[in-house]
C-alpha cells in the first residue's frame, strides 16, 4: 500500500519534514500541503494570528523541490469548504492559477490538485490540464452518482470516510471508479465522529479561521462537537465506531484504492503515524493515531491498540451499523482501556 502525507513546516526540536519521511520513502506516494497564508481544509500555515512567517514558503519550496525530486508526486491542497464572497470570483481564480504557476517554477510543478470546490476544480482544469484533481474528502462522495455528478471536473475522489468500514461499498466505489478510469483513494485516520452534525459547521470555521481569530468571541462555547460529545464519560466509546483503520488492517484495502491518505498535516506526532502504517503495526494508544486527537480528553487513560480484540475488523465491517443498538464498540473499550 502506498501513503499520502501531509507537509509540517519544521518543529520546535529542528527536525524538518524531508527528515521526517526519509526512512518511509518507499511508502509514500504523494505529499500533500497547503499555501502559505491560504486557507484550506486546516489553518493557515505561516500565519499566527496577524504574524506571517515569511521564512515558511522559502522553506516549504526547498523541502518540497527536494521531495519531488525524489520521486514522490506533490499534492496542493485548495479544500477550505468555504472561500466566502470570493467563491466564484476572477480574483480567486487568478489566486490560484498563480501559485500553481509559482510551483511549476519554484519546485517543478504539483501532480495534484485537492479540492472542495467545483469551481477551483474547473479553474484547474482550463489551464492546467496535465494537474489532475482530486475531490476532497470534505464533499462527502459515497455513491457512484456522486462521482458521475462531477466526473467532469475530477480525475479522483477521497471516499466518503463514514464508508470506510463498508467493504461492499467500498468495493463498489472502486468498480466504478476504474470503468469511468478515475481513481480512488481513502483517508485512513481520521478522528471525527461518523455523521458528525457538526462537521460542516466546524469545516466552515476552519476555512474562515484567520478571519474569526481576529474577532472577540465567547468563551463559553465548545465548537467542536466531537470534543463536547466525548467529553461526556458515557461517549467515550464512540471513537471506537469512527471511520479510522488500524495499521494492522490497512491490508485488507490493498487493490480496492490507489493510495491512502494519512491525516498528519497538523499532527503532533506525523513520524509515529507514518511509521505506524508502514509497518502495518503499532502497539500504543488509537487515539495518538488519529487526527483530530482527544488523547487530552481521555488522559490517564488510553486506548491500548494491543487489547484490541482480533475480530475488532471483522466484526466493524460486517456490522449493520445500529450503533444504537449495539454493545461491542462499548464493551471493547472497556476492554482496551488502560491508564497511562
């Protein structure tokens, strides 16, 4: 199986990026990362509360020069959920047509372009027809209709992250895929709950985040449903009914997608998840795997990966998914629980 990562500019301890990746290259098939200063389906990167790094795009080029030379195709992320009044404007569109000309000249082009919106997708298009683009996770596609709706304008789709553990669904989406001769491709660790009903809500606020930092907000409101839902004990075991895979099952999706994203863009510790599903193992808490990650919500306690149950694959995946009337994720976390 091959991975898709996500860039981090260098940490607080020095070690870069291309560090960071250099024993997993054989595993990676694409780096994904944002613009500087540019919205996406995360923060802004070299932005910080009205202080721009302007050191971070003369580095980010460096490392992703370096990265494409090496062989490992470059994926531009362009997936805020929202660009506001500017969503179908001349002036976005000249935005990004620019930086994809920077990237052509600075590190030797991107392979590929994620997004969200149709628009961009479409922009991307006209004038770069040897990027191809990719429909991001955030459009929710879990139906052939939904890639026939579109199949115009992207060349592959992110699944839908909630089907993940529907197997014939996934399947399905796959056969489709390969008769339209488009790709398909899954995100393996994300942290948000299934179905979330405040996930566009939160997606909003992340593609307008530079924006609402600078505003006097309350202070006592929890916008992130999945914090507010698993802050209550008796939820606690609803990470365990997510969409994530564990390293030790990624196998069971070889032939099925292209490529498997990994969620490291903003995580605290990307070489222990990259490390983790390139080996196909990982013996530590579920919840360092994941992003977002409730470890600090959870804390004493951890979700020990080596409790987990050997049937914890077969058993989610052949489920009918009535989580409500249902015990197993409940008494498996019980079973995994363990304090730090």
């Amino acid at each position: 199986m091959k991975f898709l990562v996500g860039y981090q500019a260098p940490r607080e301890n020095g070690i870069t990026f291309t560090q960071t990746i250099a024993p997993y290259l054989d595993h990676i098939d694409e780096v994904f990362f944002s613009w500087v200063n540019s919205p996406s389906g995360r923060g802004p990167v070299g932005y910080d509360e009205g202080y721009i790094d302007w050191t971070a795009q003369e580095f980010m080029e460096e490392e992703l020069s370096l990265i494409k030379k090496r062989g490992i195709r470059l994926d531009l992320l362009l997936n805020a959920n929202c660009y506001g009044a500017e969503s179908l404007s001349q002036r976005l569109s000249n935005q990004i047509l620019s930086i994809i000309d920077h990237l052509y000249t600075r590190v030797g082009g991107v392979d590929v372009v994620t997004t969200a919106s149709p628009f961009i997708a479409d922009c991307v298009k006209k004038h770069f027809p040897q990027t191809r683009v990719r429909a991001s996770v955030n459009m929710s596609i879990g139906t052939v209709k939904g890639i026939d709706y579109l199949g115009d304008l992207f060349d592959s789709f992110y699944l839908q992250r909630e089907y993940n553990r529907d197997l014939s669904c996934v399947r399905l989406m796959s056969e489709a895929c390969k008769e339209r001769g488009k790709a398909l491709f899954m995100l393996a660790n994300s942290g948000c709950l299934n179905f979330c009903t405040g996930h566009i809500f939160h997606d909003n606020l992340v593609s307008h985040e530079k924006d609402i930092k600078a505003m006097c907000n309350v202070s006592d409101f929890e916008p992130l449903t999945c914090a507010r839902y698993l802050k209550s004990l008796e939820n606690r075991h609803a990470f365990l009914q997510g969409s994530w895979v564990r390293p030790e099952d990624i196998h069971h999706y070889e032939g099925l997608v292209s490529g498997v994203k990994l969620a490291t863009r903003t995580h605290s510790h990307p070489g222990l998840v990259i490390s983790a599903y390139a080996r196909g193992k990982f013996s530590g808490n579920l919840l360092d795997l994941c992003e977002p990650g409730y470890g600090a919500i959870y804390s004493p306690y951890v979700i020990d990966n080596t409790r987990m149950p050997e049937d914890f694959f077969d058993h989610v995946t052949n489920c009918d998914k009535q989580c409500h009337k249902c015990d197993y994720c409940r008494r498996t976390y019980e079973g995994a629980l363990a304090r730090f």
